[in-house]
C-alpha cells in the first residue's frame, strides 16, 4: 500500500488542498498529485474541485468513512507513546 491515505484524510477533513499541504509540510501541488494517484488507483473520483473549494464525492464520502477510524486509532496509538515516553 504505497497511497498516503493520512493526505487524503486531511483534504477531506478541510476540503482544502492547501489546508491539507500546510498541515503536511508538503506542497500543494504534491498533494494534488497524490489524490491523483489515489483516484487513478481506486477507479474513482473522490473529490468536486473548483476554484474555491473542494467538495467530496460520494465515493470520497465513503472512502473517508473507513478512514477516519484508522487516523482515530493512529491517533491514539501515538498519544499512548507519548503519554509512556514521559512517565
């Protein structure tokens, strides 16, 4: 699995390429080429994009809905590190 689903994840959560690019470190146009890549592999468009914003498509919808749970998890799993590194 070499798709960054975590970049996915944050676009859909701002619906915002740049957000998402601001909160990853990378460039905007790296992100874009990275949803790119997601949509040519699943087959799918995951996202409306216009001018000004982003909107999800359904199959984006359904797809962010089996991803957030795993970025709660991921979440989590590093908060439980952190919380043991500093005891």
């Amino acid at each position: 699995m070499d798709i960054n689903y975590e970049l996915f994840y944050h676009v859909a959560i701002s619906l915002s390429f740049s957000e998402a690019s601001k909160h990853l470190f990378i460039s905007q146009s790296a992100v874009s080429q990275s949803i790119k890549v997601l949509e040519k592999k699943l087959n799918q468009p995951l996202f409306i994009r216009s001018t000004k914003k982003v909107q999800l498509t359904p199959e984006g919808e359904i797809l962010l809905r089996h991803i957030e749970p795993a970025m709660n998890l991921i979440r989590k799993g590093e908060n439980q590190l952190l919380e043991a590194n500093t005891l």
